[in-house]
C-alpha cells in the first residue's frame, strides 16, 4: 500500500479525466477486444454422409479450424461410400496474412496506448520537453489511426472469405461420395462467427477512437500552439488599433485661443462688455 501511494502522489492521475488521457485508455482496452477476439478463435463446423451402404456411412464428420485460419492445413477424412475405402480431404484458402496483421496492430496498439498512458501519468514534465514527445505522439497516433483503417477492412474482407470457405454446404462439394446421386450428404452445424463478426466491430471502433484522438494530441504540439501564438497577436493587434484616439483634444490649448475642458472662465481677446480691447487702443 505504500508503494502504491508513493506512485499516486508522484503520478499526475488527472490527465486521465482530459480526452487525451482518458481516450487513450479507451484504445488500451479496444485493442485488448480486437486481438483476444480474433487471435483467440476457434470453430467446428460438421457435416454428414449417408451412403447406400450403410456400414460406411459417417453421420457426423468434424472439421476443427482456427486462428491464423490457414484452411489449406486443415484436414479431415471422409467415407467414398465404397466399402471401407476413406479418402484425405483439405479445406481451401489461405487468409492469414489479414488475420496476423490486424492482430499484430492491435498487439503494437495495446503496447503503445498503455505506454502513453504511462508517461501522460508519471512523465509528464519530459514529455513537454522541447516540445519532442508531443510531436511523435502526434505522428505515431495519424500511423495507428491509418494502420487501424487498412487491417480492419483487410481482416472484414479475409473474414467474408473465411465464412464462404467454411460453409458446410461448399464443404460437402469437396467430398467424392457426395457428387453420386445415390448418396446423402447434409449439414449438421455451422461454425459460429459471433466471436468474429465482434473482432471486426472492434477493429472499426479502434479506428475511430485513434482518428478522433489525432486532435486532441495535436493541440499538445508546438505546431498548433504556435498558431495560436500568431492568431492571438493579430487580434491583440486590431484591438490596440480601434482603441487608438483619432485627435488629441487638448492639441490647441497651448495657443491659448481654444480650450475644450476648463478654459470657459477664462478672459479671452474679446470681452462681452468692453469690445475688443486692439481696436479700442488703435483709436
């Protein structure tokens, strides 16, 4: 407990109530969904047999397949309707290269998001220094939100193919028996995609986060700082403008002939009662 209260004294916890901090928790989580849902799947799907004779018909044939859903290695044997004879079947299709990038983004995404995190927390100081840690902050998050986008949509593609390759109605296409008329062939139960269809959802989702968070890191760069630097003395500089007085009033009171602010009592060339006093003299 005192380890614990010495970090929480030195550590700065209220950067996770600002967007910054607390969206990067977001994309820690999301991207522990994205490849514990996607890296973690495995299904079954089984299909059925009924030859002519039934002693070699097989009601209940099992096809395992999972992640990295390379299907060309998946195997599984079925009857040939001829006597005891089996034959050695595969599944058709590669689709690993999408699955192992978008978990690999989502791995490098966990390690990133929580990383930051970590320093938003405890090195907040060095990460303001020389304004370096926001600005690859800035360039490494436009990265993610990118990478994100490709393997999401690169994965929802190679999981449309996935679910074709796996439906025991094409399955039944590969087996021999099944293209003579005389025998059955049918479906006894599908894979279910639920896992799936959730890991691309979390995919999506994790762009959105990591693409809405560009802004808000960006504001902690010099670049937009500076902006606002230059905004801000523009508009301090119109306003000195308008405050400036076009005349000075009192520019006439050192003649002594105009005075606009406390010159009315004094006696001035021309007197209400006597005239003016050159014109008097001059006579």
């Amino acid at each position: 407990m005192d380890t614990a209260n010495q970090l929480a004294s030195v550590g700065t916890f209220q950067v996770l109530k600002l967007p910054l901090g607390f969206i990067r928790v977001l994309e820690w989580l999301f991207a522990i969904f994205a490849f514990a849902t996607c890296g973690g799947y495995s299904g079954q799907l089984r299909v059925s047999v009924d030859c002519m004779e039934k002693a070699s018909s097989n009601l209940s044939i099992g096809i395992d397949f999972a992640y990295p859903f390379r299907l060309y290695q998946v195997s599984f044997e079925a009857p040939m309707c001829e006597a005891t004879r089996r034959e050695r079947l595969f599944l058709i299709g590669d689709y690993s290269s999408s699955a192992e990038f978008f978990v690999t983004i989502a791995v490098f995404a966990f390690l990133y998001s929580l990383g930051a995190t970590i320093v938003y927390i405890f090195f907040q100081n060095k990460y303001r220094e020389n304004n370096r840690g926001p600005l690859i902050d800035f360039v490494v998050t436009v990265v993610f939100s990118f990478m994100w986008l490709v393997s999401s949509s690169a994965w929802a593609k190679a999981l449309s193919d996935v679910k074709i390759a796996t439906d025991p109605d094409e399955v039944q296409l590969l087996i021999s028996a099944c293209k003579v008329q005389t025998n059955k062939c049918g479906s006894v139960q599908g894979p279910r995609w639920s896992g799936l269809n959730t890991s691309v959802v979390f995919g999506f989702l994790n762009f959105v986060l990591w693409a809405g968070n560009i802004w808000f890191v960006f504001k902690e760069t010099g670049w937009h700082k500076g902006a606002s630097r230059i905004t801000g003395g523009a508009t301090e500089k119109q306003a000195g403008t308008f405050n400036q007085q076009p005349y000075n009033q009192g520019s006439f009171d050192q003649s002594g002939s105009y005075n606009t602010q406390g010159n009315l009592g004094q006696p001035s060339e021309y007197s209400p009662v006597g005239g003016p006093t050159s014109y008097s003299n001059q006579m």
